[in-house]
C-alpha cells in the first residue's frame, strides 16, 4: 500500500481519511461526534464534563466516548449490519454511507501519544475488519491503557488480536507492564504480514502473535469515560503527535 502519514498540522482534520465519529450507526452521527482539537501539530481528543453518554440507556455500563476512525459504513436504518455491535440483536438507528478512508491490509502501522487518563478511563488504538463479510471482524490493538493499570514508573499497556467474531482469529492479548508514563509522548507499533503481528513501543519488540487477520482493516483511535467509575471528576485526554501507516 501507498505510504500515510498524518501530522496533524492542518487546520482541519482531514475528513477523506478520518471519520469524527464513533460508531455511529448505533446513535448517530449527532450523538457520537468527538470532542477534539487540532493545535501544535497534534490531535487532540477529549472528554469535558458536558459531553453525553454514547448509547445512553443501551450500552453497559454507561460510557462517553471521543473517538476518530477511518472507516464506516452501515446497513439500512432497523437492520443488524453495522460494525462492531456491542449485543446481539442491535438494530441501525442511523444509516451510514460506506467510508474507506485508511484500509491497510498488512504493513507497519505506527502511533506516537500522550494520555491524561485516571481511573475510570482509558485510551486505544486498535484496527478492526472492515466487516463488509460478517466474519471480517478479527482485531489487532496496538495499544490499550486504563486509567487504573497506572502505577509509579510503570504501566501496563495492552496489546495483541481479538477474536471478536472471527473463528480464525485467536484470542491473544495481553497487558505487559513497561516502564513508561503514558502522560509523556512514547511511539507504539505493530508490524503485521502473512498473519503475523508483532507489537513494539518506542522501538522495542515486546510481543508477536500469529493468526492475525490477513483482509483490510480500519483503524480505530480513541479516549473512553465510564463515569460510573470516574465520576466525571477528571477530564481524560489523549494527544497524537502522529500517526503513520506503510
């Protein structure tokens, strides 16, 4: 694929590549917008003490979400065809038209952030299938980090495949604690080909898996509230200096 690189030093985000929204076939495009900001040369997404619940009264526990995804497409408003449902049953409420922004389909795809997070919160990037075939859905998280896997000198970061719905992608991931602080930039990877995915931050390999999905792939970029459990005291944030794709 075309080498991709996105500094964050526009004006604007750039909407041929990135979709503002989160899964917004399960609320709308309204209800699942991002709270974000572009400034000095970064993305910035985040929660305030105002934003609504995602999903209010349909996803539990409750959750508020800013998010940026580079891909989306739906099924007519009433179906079951969307991506990544979170309970059986769950029924379109918005149409949404296909969107392929940044579909790889192997390569190295590399993010380098900072989060402000606390318990209660957390920040990903995972890229999942496109799901224009059901089973299309297998997942690779390059990073996953909650606000209370923080401790002094260390964290644990999340990272390997999902299974989600697809029988040929097996569960393996695992948060390995390293000895960074999430609140200061460091650069997390995955170089993935031939079903092999092997994870890194800051140049180190810390983890490989085999299985990974071999179709195309979305990327998924995100700051998480559960205010059950926050209580919507703190602001989380989550800052990307870059991300880039080859």
């Amino acid at each position: 694929m075309t080498a991709f690189a996105d500094n964050f030093d526009g004006p604007a985000l750039d909407l041929s590549v990135w979709s503002p929204h989160y899964l917004p076939q399960w609320s709308s495009r309204a209800a699942s917008a991002a709270t974000y900001q572009l400034a000095d040369s970064c993305l910035t997404l985040s929660i305030p003490v105002e934003q609504d619940l995602w999903c209010a009264g349909d996803h539990h526990p409750d959750l508020r979400v800013s998010g940026v995804q580079s891909g989306n497409y739906s099924g007519p408003v009433g179906s079951t065809v969307g991506q990544q449902p979170y309970r059986d049953g769950l029924l379109v409420q918005e149409e949404q038209e296909p969107f392929w922004g940044l579909t790889p389909d192997s390569g190295y795809v590399e993010l380098r952030a900072r989060a402000d997070i606390a318990p209660g919160s957390m920040v990903s990037l995972w890229m999942v299938g496109l799901e224009d075939e059901p089973d299309r859905c297998g997942e690779i998280c390059v990073m996953e980090v909650f606000g209370d896997a923080l401790a002094p000198g260390s964290t644990a970061v999340g990272m390997g495949l999902k299974t989600i719905r697809d029988p040929a992608v097996p569960q393996d991931f695992e948060a390995v604690r390293l000895p960074i602080d999430v609140r200061e930039l460091h650069t997390y990877a995955v170089e993935w080909s031939a079903g092999t995915a092997t994870f890194s931050v800051d140049g180190a390999a810390i983890r490989s898996c085999a299985g990974a999905p071999t179709y195309p792939l979305q990327l998924m970029l995100a700051v998480f509230d559960f205010p059950e459990q926050s209580g919507r005291d703190h602001i989380p944030s989550f800052v990307v200096d870059h991300i880039r794709v080859r």
